[in-house]
C-alpha cells in the first residue's frame, strides 16, 4: 500500500532517524503490546457483521491465512495512533467463522522511528524450508514491505506460535532492490516446481516482479509482467492464485465442489492506485496460466472486481485447499476520501473490510472468464429460521418492510430473484430502497430488464444520505450482465450493513460495494418491480443478521469490544480481565 504522497514527505521530515537493525521493535508510550487495543463497537456507522479496527485507522487485510485448525487470520494496515494513515503496523484479529472477529494485540510493529510496515502476505512454512521451525509444522513467515524515505525493501518475520507474535529475521531484507516504490510482496507455495514464489510491484514502473526461492530468504528473479490492463498512476498490492473453475456458469450452486473442472486455472490481481476510472483506487484482475515463473493471461481482457469505489487491495486466506472456492476480503474504502469519511470524527475508527467473499472462475460464455464472487456463508447469523420477508407475489407491485424492532443489528440480507424473463422484448424494473424514517435519507439500487439484446443493467445510488459530502464521494455506480439464455433469470442478492452494502448479481458475477453515510440509521426496505411482461416471477427475501460484535462487549450494552485478553496478554502488560459477568476486574 501506499496512502499518500504528503503523508509520505511528513512521514520523511519526521524520519531523521536512520533505520536501525530491522530485528528491532519501535514502540511509541501511547501504543500497547501484548494486549489487543479496546474499541466501541456499538456507533450507529459501525457495521455489525463486518471487520473494522477497534480505533483509529485500518487500511489493506494483510498476511491472511487459515491455520490447521480452521481459525482464519486477518492482519491489516494499522496505525494505531492516528485517524489518518501513517505510522503502519500489522494490527491482527482472528476468527473461525470469518464473520465472528475477536481482536488480538498488534502483530508486528515498526523497527524504528520513520519505519514503516507496509503491505504483504503470510505462508505457513510446514516443511520447515526457512529453517526458522525445528519442531514444528506450523510455523508462520511474514513476508511485507518495510518502508523508509531511504528505500522499500522486502523482508521476513516469523512466528512459532501460530501467528500472534513474530520475530523479524536476522538477515532482513531478503530482496532490495534500491528502490522507493518496491512493494507489497504476496508469497506462495507453487507445488509443481516446489518453490517459493513472491509477486512484487514495482509501483510506479508498471511491473509486477516474479520471483523464486527455495528456502523465502534468498529469491531469485523469474519474470516481469508489464504494462497491461489499467496502469492507472501506479500498480500495488498484486495477488498471484489459484482458483477453481466451474464446468457450467449457469448451475444453481457456483460454490459446489463437484461443479469444479480440473483446470490449472489462476488469477493475477493488481491493484490500482491513483488513478481508477471512477477515480482513486481500484482492482483489476487477469485470469491466466503459471508455470512456476511466468504468468500468461488467457486474453487481453481487463476485468474489475467490483463495479463501485469502495473495494481495494482484496487478498485471498493462505491455506484454503486449491480445489476449494478461495477466500477473499478486501478494503472496503477509496483513497480519494478514506481518511475523510465521518466514522474518524463521530467512532473514532476508520474504515472496514468487505464481507468475506468466496471466489470461484467460471466461463460466463460472453466474457469467458469472469471470477464469480459470494458472501461467505451467512447462514449463522440469520435471527430467523425463515426469511422475514417471504413474498411471492411481487410482480409490478411493492412491499414496505420496517425493521427497526425486527433487526436491531442494523445488518441485513435481502434477495430478489426475477424468473421467466423472456429474450426479446422483456420489459420492467426491479428496485430496493433502504430508507431512514427519521430523517428521509436513503440508499437505493435496481435493474432494468429492458435492454431488449439481454443486457440488463444494474445501478446503486448513495446519493441521498447526508453525513458525508465531498467531490470524490461519487453517488451512482453501474455495470451490466448477459440475461442467461437457459435459466431466463436475475438474481440479485445484498448485504447491508448500518454503512456498507454490497450487492451481487447471478452468481456473483458482478459484484457492488458501496459505502455511506446517514445522519439517521436505516430502518425501513421497499422492494418493488413494475411493467414486467407477462409471465414474470418476482420473489424477494430478507434475513435479519446478528451483530458478531455485541456478544463480545464488556457489560450489558456498553458497547467496548476488549479483544483476547488472555492470562498470557496479561503477563505481558495487561492489568485488567473480564469476570464471568463480562465486568472488567
Ligand atoms: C528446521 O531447520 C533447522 C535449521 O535448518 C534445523 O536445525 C532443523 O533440524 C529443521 N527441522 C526439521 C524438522 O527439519
Ligand atoms: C526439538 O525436538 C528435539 C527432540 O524432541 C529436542 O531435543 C530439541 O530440544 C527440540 N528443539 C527445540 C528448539 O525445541
Ligand atoms: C512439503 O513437502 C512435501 C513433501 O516433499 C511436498 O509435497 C509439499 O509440497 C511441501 N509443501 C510445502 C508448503 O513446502
Ligand atoms: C523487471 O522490471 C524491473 C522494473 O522495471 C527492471 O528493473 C528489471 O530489469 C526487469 N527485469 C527483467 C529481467 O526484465
Ligand atoms: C514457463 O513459461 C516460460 C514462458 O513461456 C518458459 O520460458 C519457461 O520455460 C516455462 N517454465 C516451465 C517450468 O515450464
Ligand atoms: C466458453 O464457453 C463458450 C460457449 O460455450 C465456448 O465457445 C468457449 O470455448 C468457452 N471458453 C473456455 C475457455 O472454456
Ligand atoms: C416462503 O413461503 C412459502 C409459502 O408460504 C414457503 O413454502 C417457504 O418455505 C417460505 N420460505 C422461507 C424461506 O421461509
Ligand atoms: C418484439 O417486438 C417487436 C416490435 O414490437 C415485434 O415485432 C416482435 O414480434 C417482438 N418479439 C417477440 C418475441 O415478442
Ligand atoms: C426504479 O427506479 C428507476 C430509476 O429511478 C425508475 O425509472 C423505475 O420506475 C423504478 N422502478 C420501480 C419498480 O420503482
Ligand atoms: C434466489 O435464488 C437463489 C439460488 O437458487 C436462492 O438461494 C434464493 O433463496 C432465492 N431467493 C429468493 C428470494 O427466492
Ligand atoms: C464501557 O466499559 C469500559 C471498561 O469498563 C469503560 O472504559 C467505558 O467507559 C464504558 N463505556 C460506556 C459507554 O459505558
Ligand atoms: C488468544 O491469545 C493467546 C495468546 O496470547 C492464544 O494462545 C489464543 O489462541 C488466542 N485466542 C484466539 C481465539 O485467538
């Protein structure tokens, strides 16, 4: 990652201090070690199935991983002394469910005054290839970008103890090239070639670096990719991975195993940033082939990850077994007002992550390739067996659904699925609305069937809500899919989350993230269609979600999340625990 150019220079100015050995630790008074830091989760802007930091400011996931255990990792571009980027760490949460998010102390932190811990990935070396692990299987190695005004080099930490604490290698940095924008490095097994593989951006080159290593500390350089798709004012964050493709884009479950073909199937993301089409930051990926040392893209084609402003620097759980649907999560914000947007000012926090998404290629016919993306399963959180809202009957006409009493989370699921819609000629409009009864604000999104060649549009619209105004706050987002000839269906599903929605169409096939901003909290959904042709189906559901933060909150309704305040965090500085009553002691 890189937040800012003028940040960069403060962050220069304030760095008259030469980078000490990187095997150091730089703690500043004010940020605590051993301990995860306290935050209220309860704001009206904090979303309540989504991961956001206790305080201050969360940039890109980093490092994700799922240990043998099944208990997944998530670190993420922290400073935890400001509201603005800066000062990054490696802030870290664990979680089994990935929706159920427990904090944990701050992971790896700065070697020294001016040093900072940039973007990068984590692998499990299980065969001991670093030799960091006598007598263990699952050792954890870091591999991030450590960022000073001198240089950005790549360098290793690792951890024996499952990913909590890490100690930064001796013989850091394991690839430098003497340059300042040189960065994110995302590591791999590649089985075939029984290799390391790292991908690195050359930031402002255009270049994505392959390189190879037997042991993660000494790498070799094996390829360039250059130069393609958006290069917007930089390349960042690239993510070299494998994943399952579907035999039949229009089966009913995308996400089921036995519809995988056993193609050696890959995807190259890079992010970009400045520089977007919508402007700011944005993905972009490549579905291709690697051998080991190369990637070749299967087209010329450009595809986004997401059709909205709000979804950057996305990167996928190391771990996840090559045939399963792979686990993605992403930062849900834009660098053109991330370090603006009202939470900083009203919570004290910045930013979320995506819902976990799951991802599978699939060969849509039109586009060939296109990576189908799903909420990971949601199941858990509903608050009801059945949907609250279970309507049949939603041909050219609407329902008003309030669920100020029925949710209290805030946190929602709705679906709407169109059948019958015939080839030509199909007519008519699908819509959703999420209103505030209090002060009339509202989000909004829906699809035109019009198209008449089977195109169908969808839009979202943030427009009318009125806790955040800037220029870059762009309202409306759109894109378009291919009506399906067989199954003569949409299906659009969402997650709205107090200040978040994501939508996604078909399959997944498009998905949209958007974030905003009411004064007043939404607490009322209108669904409806209008002139749809003759023989049209309309259902519609919602699911009220859990909040997966309030049955971590200390005392009734207080509203702090402590995080895993352990007997061990303790001995190493904490002075409080919870009681059986969730009182602090
Ligand atoms: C792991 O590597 C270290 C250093 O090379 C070595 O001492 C140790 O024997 C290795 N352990 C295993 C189980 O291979
Ligand atoms: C590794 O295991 C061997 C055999 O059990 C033991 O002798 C040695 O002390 C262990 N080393 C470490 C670093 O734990
Ligand atoms: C570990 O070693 C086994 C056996 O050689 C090999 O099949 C596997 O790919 C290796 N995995 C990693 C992550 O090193
Ligand atoms: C790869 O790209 C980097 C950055 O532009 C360049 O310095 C290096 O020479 C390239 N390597 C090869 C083998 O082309
Ligand atoms: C990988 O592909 C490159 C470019 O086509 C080729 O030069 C290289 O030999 C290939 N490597 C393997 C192991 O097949
Ligand atoms: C994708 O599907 C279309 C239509 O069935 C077919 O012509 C094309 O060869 C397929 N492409 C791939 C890469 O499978
Ligand atoms: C919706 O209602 C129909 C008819 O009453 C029922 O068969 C179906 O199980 C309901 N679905 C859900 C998810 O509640
Ligand atoms: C579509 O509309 C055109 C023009 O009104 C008409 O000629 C044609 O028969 C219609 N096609 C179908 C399949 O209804
Ligand atoms: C959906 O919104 C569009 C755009 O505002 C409008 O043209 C259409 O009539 C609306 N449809 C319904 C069913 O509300
Ligand atoms: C829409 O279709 C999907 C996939 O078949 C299904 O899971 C979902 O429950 C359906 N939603 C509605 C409202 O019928
Ligand atoms: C919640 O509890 C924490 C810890 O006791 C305390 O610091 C904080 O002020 C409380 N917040 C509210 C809103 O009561
Ligand atoms: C809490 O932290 C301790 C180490 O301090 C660790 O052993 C434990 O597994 C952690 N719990 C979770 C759920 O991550």
């Amino acid at each position: 990652m890189l937040y800012s150019p003028l940040l960069l220079s403060l962050l220069a100015l304030a760095s008259n201090v030469q980078a000490q050995s990187s095997s150091s630790v730089y703690v500043e008074p004010t940020v605590p070690t051993g301990t995860p830091i306290p935050g209220d989760y309860s704001g009206p802007l904090r979303p309540q199935i989504h991961y956001s930091p206790p305080r201050d400011f969360m940039n890109d996931p980093n490092g994700m991983f799922v240990d043998a255990n099944g208990l997944y990792h998530l670190y993420y571009q922290y400073n935890p002394t400001g509201i603005v980027a800066g000062n990054q760490h490696w802030g870290h949460a664990t979680s089994k469910d990935l929706y159920h998010w427990e904090n944990q102390p701050i992971a790896i932190f700065p070697g020294a005054k001016g040093e900072a811990i940039f973007s990068g990935s984590c692998v499990i070396d299980v065969n001991n290839t670093s030799g960091f692990f006598p007598n263990q299987t699952n050792g954890v190695v870091a591999m991030y970008t450590l960022n000073t005004d001198k240089e950005e080099t790549q360098e290793l930490a690792y951890s024996t103890d499952g990913g909590y604490t890490f100690t930064k290698y001796a013989g850091n940095p394991v690839i430098s090239i003497g340059s300042t924008q040189f960065r994110d490095p995302k590591v791999l097994w590649h089985a075939p070639t029984q290799s390391w593989v790292v991908v690195i951006a050359y930031a402002r080159e255009y270049v994505i670096g392959f390189y190879t290593s037997p042991d993660l500390k000494t790498w070799t350089h094996a390829s360039n990719f250059t130069h393609h798709g958006l290069i917007g004012l930089q390349y960042e964050v690239p993510i070299l991975i494998s994943i399952p493709m579907l035999t039949n884009a229009s089966i009913a479950d995308p996400m089921d195993p036995s519809n995988f073909a056993s193609t050696d199937m890959w995807i190259l993301q890079i992010s970009i940033n400045p520089g977007a089409p919508l402007g700011g930051s944005i993905s972009q990926y490549f579905p291709g082939s690697f051998n080991g040392t190369h990637f070749a893209p299967a087209d010329a084609g450009t595809r986004l990850t997401d059709f909205g402003k709000d979804n950057y620097a996305g990167q996928y759980f190391y771990g996840v077994p090559p045939t399963s649907p792979q686990i993605s999560m992403a930062w849900a914000s834009n660098w053109e007002y991330a370090q603006i947007v009202p939470t900083g000012q009203l919570e004290g926090f910045r930013s979320f992550m995506t819902v976990p998404r799951v991802n599978v290629l699939a060969n849509t016919t039109r586009n060939t390739y296109a990576l189908l993306s799903l909420p990971y399963d949601t199941t858990p959180l509903y608050t009801t067996a059945n949907s609250l809202v279970n309507s049949t009957s939603l041909v050219n006409s609407s329902l008003l659904y309030d669920y100020s009493t029925t949710i209290p989370s805030g946190a929602l699921q709705f679906s709407i699925n169109i059948t019958g819609i015939p080839l030509a000629n199909a007519t008519g409009t699908a819509n959703f609305t999420f209103l505030s009864s209090v002060t009339g604000e509202s989000i909004r999104g829906g699809l035109f069937l019009a198209g008449g060649n089977g195109d169908t549009p969808l839009w979202m619209d943030r427009g009318n809500t009125r806790g955040f105004n800037n220029p870059f706050f762009t309202d409306k987002f759109s894109t378009d899919v291919w009506l399906n000839e067989e199954t003569q269906t949409v299906r659009l599903m969402g997650v709205l989350d107090r200040s978040i929605l994501e939508v996604f169409l078909n399959n997944g096939e498009k998905a949209g993230t958007m974030i905003f901003f009411p004064q007043g909290e939404l607490d009322t959904l209108i669904i409806g269609t209008s002139e749809l042709n003759v023989g049209v189906t309309v259902s519609a559901e919602v699911y009220g979600l859990q909040s997966t933060w309030t049955s971590q909150e200390v005392g009734m309704g207080n509203g702090t999340v402590l995080g895993n305040v352990t007997m061990s965090s303790m001995a190493a500085g904490q002075k409080m625990r919870r009681n059986s009553l969730g009182h602090l002691i």
